[in-house]
C-alpha cells in the first residue's frame, strides 16, 4: 500500500496513517482475500507479551491498524468481500464492497461513504503490485 487517505464531501483530505503507510493485499486466485494495513508510525509496546500491553498501547495499536479477510467476487469495477475476520469486529459476516480501477502495476481501491473519524468519509487506497 502506498497512499491512504479518507476524503470528506467537502473536499477535505486527510492521511489517517501518516504519509507513509504499509499494508499488503492478498488476492487468490480461488477467490480470497486478505488486507493488513497500518501506520508505520505505530509506538512499540513496552512488554515483549504479544497479548499484552497497556490498555493505551493496545488502543494506540488498534487505531493504526487495518485487517480484514474473507472471501471475493468481481462485479464490474466493484469487488465485492464477504468478511469472515476483521479487526473492526462489526465488519464480520458483511460484505464490504470496494471500487477499483487497474493500470499497470498499480490498483487504486475507494469506498462508499462509511463512518470513518466521525463522520461520513470515503477511503481511497493504492496498492502496488509486489514482483
């Protein structure tokens, strides 16, 4: 992933991950897929407990993070996801529909309006194929 960025009605842009993201996109061919995207600016915890952490920590984490996965259609220029895991619990069990467009190496994803910051946003996201 190289951009985030969530996107007002108004025009207002704003870079929830910083202006250097990571993430990674799988897509299988028998129809799956998986999304981890984060803040690369993420402070570390204090304890090696991977369950652990301070309740701030384990907050601080949370908001810098991105994960779903499930399975995948195709429709048009919309993919189509059944969730099946997520970080944001309420995502579980839904489809999440994304926009897309290709060109080359490089895939720009967008959302409906969702609730994103507190108030209804767009996500646009681009990804990079990995060779």
């Amino acid at each position: 992933m190289t951009s985030f960025e969530l996107r007002t009605t108004r025009g207002d842009v704003s870079f929830p991950f910083g202006s250097n993201p990571a993430g990674l996109l799988v897509l299988t061919e028998d129809g799956y897929w998986s999304v981890q995207a984060m803040d690369t600016r993420r402070p570390r915890f204090t304890t090696g407990d991977v369950l652990g952490g301070t309740q701030e920590e384990q907050a601080a984490a949370t908001r810098g993070y991105v994960a779903y996965a499930g399975s995948y259609g195709i429709h048009g220029n919309r993919v189509v996801v059944n969730v099946r895991t997520s970080l944001f619990p309420n995502w579980v069990g839904q489809d999440q529909e994304r926009f897309f467009s290709v060109e080359g190496d490089r895939l720009d994803l967008s959302t409906r309006p969702l609730l994103a910051q507190g108030e209804e946003r767009t996500a646009h996201l681009i990804w990079e194929r990995i060779r």
